[in-house]
C-alpha cells in the first residue's frame, strides 16, 4: 500500500476500504440528531471523499432515512459488528462520507467545521475553534 492509500475497517474485519489520501475534500463534525443517533455519540465525525477513490472488500448493510434537511442519506454499516462506516446523500452519490473513527490512522486529519450546531448536546459541545453551520452548510 502507498503512503497516499489509507484504510480501514469495521470491528470485526469483515468489510474494509482503501482511498488515496491526496484525494479526500474535507472533514466535518456533524451533531445533527440522524448522526447522534446513528452513532451513539454526541456527533459524527466524516471525511468526505469521491466515490472514484473508494474502494471497498465486503458487504456493507444500507439503512436509508429522510435526513434533517430533507435529502436521503443512506448509512454503511457491517452487517456483522454493525460499525457505521460509509454514508451517502443519495441525491449525491459521487462523494461518500467516511467515519473517521474507521480509519486505521486518522492522526492526519483535521475537521474543517461544524454542522447542525443548533443540536449539539451540552456534553458534546461544538468545537469553537473551526466554523459552525446552524444546519446543513449551503456550498451552492
């Protein structure tokens, strides 16, 4: 494996991925209740990053919700462990929203900003250093 592919994984092992690092656009922490509640956590924190540079060895599980916004997110997960893995805005395909805490080594990444911070918990509050979108950010 090159220096620029990056993996990672489930608990369990039985679905993995690689992407080229060079090629991931931005991270965020997102405190939307779909992500606190799909996580378990007060957040989700995700890499963005083209479909083109993903690769992906297992079965992934989708659970498909309307999400805060209104756009249709679908949720990877292992059907095994059920570790969150990948997601997707299905009216957007082409870029895919990696779990960071599924990286192998994620001590390279840095989160851009904040979405949703209109629902963060007071126990997982926003990080006040970077950028904070009340809702979805419009990149339009």
């Amino acid at each position: 494996m090159s220096e620029d592919q990056q993996s990672g994984g489930c608990l369990c092992g039985k679905v993995n991925y690689q992407f080229n690092k060079s090629e991931a656009l931005s991270a965020h922490h997102c405190h939307c209740k779909d992500c606190q509640k799909s996580t378990g956590s007060g957040k989700a924190t995700i890499l963005l990053v083209p479909d083109s540079s993903l690769n992906v060895e297992g079965e992934l599980k989708f659970f498909t919700v309307t999400g805060s916004g209104g756009s249709h997110i679908s949720r990877g997960f292992c059907a095994e462990c059920g570790s969150p893995l990948i997601s997707f805005v299905q009216e957007n395909s082409d870029v895919k929203f990696i779990k960071v805490g599924s990286i192998d080594d994620s001590s390279w990444i840095n989160a851009d900003s904040n979405f949703w911070s209109s629902t963060a918990s007071q126990w997982s509050p926003v990080d006040e250093a970077i950028h904070s979108f009340t809702h979805n950010p419009d990149f339009a």
